[in-house]
C-alpha cells in the first residue's frame, strides 16, 4: 500500500495514507466524518479529527447525547481535538474518551477567536514555548495513545521561522508524536494563501512527522505539499465541504487500488469533470441530510449543520451562492430534502477546481 515517494515518519504510527481531515467547530462532527468515510476506498485507513472540544466541558458532558462527542459504531481512526491548558480538566476528559477508542488526541494551538485568547488557549499558546511545551506534557501523561499539536505558521502578523523552529522542537521534545501546521499567520486568519515552504523547512529540523494545512483544495495539491515541499501528511479542511471525495481522488492519482462501489455510489471512478464534481456533489448534500439526520434527532441542529456545510462548500460551485439562498430558505428538513432534490434535477451547475480562500 505505501507509495515510494511517501516518507516513513508516520509509519512508525501505523499511517500509510497519510492524508487527514481537519478539526472545524460545527463542520468535523460524526454526519460529516461518515460522508467522508462514505467517500473514501475502504481498504485506506483515514483519520478524520473532531471539532474543538473544551476540556472543561468534557467532563460534564454525556458521550452519546452531546452532538460533538458523537462517534459512528466501531469509529476508531478518529483523532478528539482537545482545547484547553489545565490538568484538572484534561485528565479526565482523555480518560472519558478513551472509552470511545480515538487514534489519539490532538492539542488546538492555532485558533484565533478571542473567547479561547482569554482563557490562554488556542494561539495564545504559541506565545509561550515553556507553557506550550507543559500543556504537551500533561496530555501525554494521560494519554495512552498518540498526541499531535494542530498549530499555525505564525503566533502573529509576521511569520518568525526562527521561533517556530524553536516552539515545534519544544513540543517534540516533550513528547508530541506528529504536527499539523496550518501554514498561515493568526492575522492571516483563514484567508490566502498558505506558506507550505515554511512547513517543509520546519519538517527537515525535526524527527517527527509533520502535516501542512492550509489552502489545500485539490489532490494535486494534497500530493504537492509532500512530493514538492516535503511535508510528510496533508490535512484537508474547507475543501472537504466541497469535494468529500478528496482522498478518493488522492488514492487514484497515488496509482492505489481504489475502487468504491456500492449501490448508493454506482461510480467506478472519482468523479473529474466540473460538471460530474458538482452533480456529486448535488448527491452528496442529500446523502449528508440523511447522516445528520442517522445522528442527530434536533431538527434545528440538522438545519444549521447543513446550511453551515453547504455555506462552507457553495463557494467552490457556479451556482454556489444560490444554492445556498435556496437551502436558507428551508423550514423544515422535508422542505429541505426537497428544494435540494429539485435544485439537482435544474440546474446544470460546475465545480472550480481551485478559489480564492477567504
Ligand atoms: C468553520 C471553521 C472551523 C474551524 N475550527 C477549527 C477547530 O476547531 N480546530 C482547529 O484546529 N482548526 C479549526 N479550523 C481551522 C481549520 O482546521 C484549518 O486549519 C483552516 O481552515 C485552514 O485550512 P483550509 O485553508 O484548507 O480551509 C476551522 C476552520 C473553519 C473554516
């Protein structure tokens, strides 16, 4: 299965696919994870992470009834993305979900919103390399399976390669099994382009695997940042709400044996063509619905998922913006399944292979 021009770091962690879907608040929950499982050959060993998950939160929470610590039966190759910094919560969150059997756990370093800035969390955590390193620490302490740090290129306006190179070491050396940076600056935010050089460049002074993020919106891409800047992973995000079979994609162009083919995905081949990328994707919202619906049995909850998957995903289409419209304009999921079913059957929409990031 390992392709020749893969490197070997993550071997050692059982990983020979080794292509990721990102943690996003109110994208990555279980209907979202299973679209993509759905869309991906079943002989690839693919680890999708979950949303943001607040320690503090965790160990109040009920692991079947709350929506983001959901899990399909048997899903094991799932990474919880923890956010927090202190001990008190993060133990006993990891010992919760350890009964859920995750891959590991992840460490968010990266968000910028201001909420998770006060309580020393996300980004903030970058702005201090002996806490940063503490807070790894701790999560190894409890964790009885792989640890990763999900972080950014720059803790600022600038990228300090200098620095980075210093904070990523220090998270290796205290334990940290891999890293995902998303290679953009906090002040960058989501927009733009992504600097995958710079993760290249952090890659070669470390021992552990390292995964780019960022602005990854193609297979082409994918296999780039490992082929062309020696990154040892790709981890997709946004795209994957426009084009959930991705790593399908991936695994031809890697020449893998990739077949998929089930009687609700007919399809011999990922879909190429702009106009075959969108009339899946067309299919692919509905099949989406009836996920968010196998979990979840909150109307409202299902009506936002969807409208914030396909807000998310519209922008890659020709009609995506209309689409969107018509998807708001649901009052109910019937109503929903039936706007989407006569959207498909109208319009000849077209994918964009690649957008501007914003
Ligand atoms: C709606 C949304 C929610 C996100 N939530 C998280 C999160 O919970 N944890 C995290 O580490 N990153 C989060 N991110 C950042 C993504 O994981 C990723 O780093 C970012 O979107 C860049 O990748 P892309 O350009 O391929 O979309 C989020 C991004 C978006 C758009």
């Amino acid at each position: 299965m390992e392709h020749p021009f893969l490197h070997k770091r993550f071997s050692r962690l059982g990983i020979s696919f080794p292509f990721f879907i990102a943690p996003m608040v109110g994208l990555s929950h279980v209907a979202f994870r299973e679209l993509i499982r759905f869309y991906t050959p079943k002989n690839l060993r693919v680890i999708c992470y979950t949303e943001m998950l607040s320690t503090r939160r965790i160990p109040n929470e009920k692991l079947e009834t709350t929506e983001g610590l959901k899990t399909s039966e048997n899903e094991c190759d799932f990474i919880p993305q923890l956010l927090g910094n202190d001990e008190k919560y993060i133990a006993p969150s990891i010992e919760k979900l350890m009964t859920k059997v995750p891959f590991g756990f992840d460490i968010n370093m990266g968000c910028p919103v201001s909420h998770t800035l006060k309580h020393n969390w996300g980004v903030r955590l970058m702005g201090d390399i002996n806490y940063a390193a503490s807070v790894v620490k701790t999560v190894k302490k409890h964790s009885p399976v792989p640890v990763s740090v999900k972080l950014r290129g720059g803790a600022d306006k600038v990228e300090d390669p200098a620095y980075l190179f210093d904070f990523t070491s220090a998270l290796e050396q205290n334990g940290a099994d891999f890293i995902t940076i998303h290679a953009r600056t906090r002040a960058q935010k989501h927009k733009g382009d992504a600097n995958w050089n710079l993760v290249g460049e952090v890659r070669n002074k470390l021992s552990i695997p390292v995964i780019a993020n960022g602005n990854i919106q193609t297979s082409a891409d994918a296999i780039q940042v490992i082929q062309h800047f020696g990154c040892d992973g790709a981890m997709i995000a946004r795209a994957a709400c426009a084009r959930p079979w991705i790593l399908w994609q991936i695994a031809e162009d890697l020449g893998l044996n990739a077949c998929i083919s089930n009687e609700l995905l007919p399809l011999q081949k990922a879909p190429r063509s702009q106009s075959d990328e969108a009339k899946e994707y067309g299919k692919a919202c509905l099949i989406f619905l009836s996920l968010l619906e196998k979990y979840s049995q909150d109307e409202q909850y299902i009506l936002e998922r969807f409208r914030f998957f396909v807000a998310t995903g519209c922008r890659w289409f020709q009609f995506g913006h209309y689409y969107w419209k018509t998807c708001c304009s649901a009052k109910n999921i019937e109503h929903l399944r039936r706007v989407v079913t006569e959207f498909n059957e109208k319009f000849q929409n077209n994918m964009y292979e690649r957008i501007n990031m914003i």
